[in-house]
DNA sequence: AACAAATGTAATTTATATATTGCTTTTTGC
DNA sequence: GCAAAAAGCAATATATAAATTACATTTGTT
C-alpha cells in the first residue's frame, strides 16, 4: 500500500496535524497511511488528494515499491 | 460516492458475480458500490480498476453526480 | 545540552466495510 | 410467456479502518 501522500504534503509545507485536521481525521491515520500500513477508505483518500492539490492516481496508482 | 464501476464493467461485459470473484469480493459488496452507497477500501478500488482496465481517476475521481 | 514541535508506535475502543444468507424483482434468451 | 440468470434489497455477523489515549523517538532551534 505504497503512496506518494507523505511527498506531497511536505511538498506543501503541510504537518500530519495539519493535514488530518483539514480531512477531519486524527494524526494517527495520516502517519499510518503514509508509512502504507493502513488501506483507507475511497472518501478519505479524496479528501486527502483535495487537500493536497493532487489526483487519486497521483497520489495511489501504481506507486512503486519500495 | 458516484462512480463509473457500472459502466465500465457493462463496457466489459461482465456480470457484477465475475468482477466480485476477480477481485475477491462477494456479488453483494459490487451491488452497494455501484449504487454509490458504501465507501469502498482503496485496496478494493484499485483491484476493481485494474479488472476493468481502468485507473482509479477514471473510476472514481470526480464523477458527475446525475 | 535543553527544550519544543513533529512524528513514530502501541493498546484499547468504536464505527463501518464486507460476508453471509435468503428472498424479491428485473432482465435476457428460448 | 416462460425459465434462468442477473441484479436489487434487507437482516445479521465478522473483520478491520479509524478514534482515542498515552508515551517514545526524532528533528530542529536557541
């Protein structure tokens, strides 16, 4: 479950905190999808890909591994 | 939650049984998505997408609502 | 070195996606 | 029109995303 979020929200000079806050969940559930250790749901990963100016597929399609 | 699920898998001609078993769900869980009413994992989306050949932008991101 | 902010991590609880079963309704081919 | 397949729908059970709380570690700043 490789992303590319923990990149675009540095890109935008965001914290996890501030991040989960503008998607309404807690910090916790951003720094685990990040590390790939969660498989959230479609509306979060919306609302993240809205947030940080990026597309699903941006975001979640076909990262590469490791 | 619209999305193009069903559209895209009448495009392939499949029945939501064969795409349920392809992606390891049940018939049901297909069903409910189509019809915009669940918010599916990622790791389903993604599967879904790759069956029908599609990423998950063109699936999910941004779907016309009506 | 000391402090603070940001992040990592872990246990427990709660909400909800998905499974299962069963029945009904719609669609499609003969 | 009839039969079978496909799809809609609903109740209950189970697995897991996400919340909550709490503490540890890292990173940057003075």
């Amino acid at each position: 479950m490789k992303n590319n979020v923990k990149i675009a929200r540095i890109k935008q000079s965001m914290t996890q905190q501030q991040l989960a806050e503008r998607v309404g969940v807690t910090r916790q559930t951003i720094g685990l999808i990040e590390k790939g250790q969660y498989n959230p749901s479609l509306q979060l990963c919306i609302a993240i890909a809205k947030e940080l100016n990026k597309t699903l597929d941006e975001l979640f399609w076909e990262v590469d591994d490791e």
